[in-house]
C-alpha cells in the first residue's frame, strides 16, 4: 500500500508540473520555486502593503542608503504568480536609486518574468503597486 500511495504521489506531481510548464515561463517558475528574498528585513527604511482586489496580500520591505535600495524583500500570501512577481520585483531594485526603482512598470516586471498568463497581469500590477507604495 506505501509503494501505491508513493506512486500516486509521484504522478500527482508529474501532473502539476506539466501543467505549471504549459501556463507559466520558465523564469516565473524559477522564480516562485525559489523566492530568495521571500520574507522581512529588521528595521526596514521603507515599507508598502497592499491587499490587491484578488484577496492576495503583499509587502515589500526596503533598505535604503543615499537614495538607493541596497536590499529589498517581500511577503505576500498569494499564488505563484504573486511571489515570482514579488520576488523578480525585488532582484530588479536591489542598488538600484528610489528613482530607477519608481520607474519600473508592471509591463517591465512582465518582461523580465518571459510573460504572464492573462488571469496573473494582476499579480504584476499589485507588486508594482506595492513597490510604489514603499517608496512613498
């Protein structure tokens, strides 16, 4: 019975990840299996929080020297979509000046994730967002 249950587990997962293949690039993929700066600085400079309209939460936490981001990290309780955005959002700021960082759109975030499917543009928008938000 443990060698079935194994087994069914194995191709549940096999499923998932086809199905994680034929929606998202491989970047978005990397990037929500492994969020490095998944999680909150101490003592941050500069914190955004939004909840967006699909119910996910994120925050960005920055560290800030002579008006440049030396670290970046975020927080959210949403889906894959939201945590590669959040997470590729973050890669991208880091030594970047709070004015470089503003300017960065959620069509560029798309960009740099190789897309998003149409029902995770939001998830781009609210990280965006949220970046904003800190900086403010």
């Amino acid at each position: 019975m443990n060698n079935n249950f194994e087994k069914w587990l194995e191709e549940i997962q096999r499923k998932i990840e086809y199905e994680e293949e034929e929606t998202y690039s491989k970047v978005v993929i990397r990037e929500y299996r492994n969020p490095r700066n998944f999680g909150v600085l101490e003592n941050p400079d500069a914190i955004g929080e939004i909840k967006g309209p699909c119910g996910d939460t994120m925050k960005i936490n920055l560290r800030i020297k002579n008006r440049r981001i030396t670290d970046a990290r975020f927080w959210t309780d949403g889906c894959g979509a939201t945590i590669a955005c959040g997470n590729m959002l973050t890669k991208m700021i880091k030594e970047k000046t709070i004015e470089e960082a503003a300017d960065i759109t959620s069509e560029k975030l798309i960009n740099a994730l190789g897309g998003l499917p149409e029902e995770h543009l939001h998830c781009s928008k609210l990280a965006v967002n949220t970046l904003r938000k800190a900086i403010k």
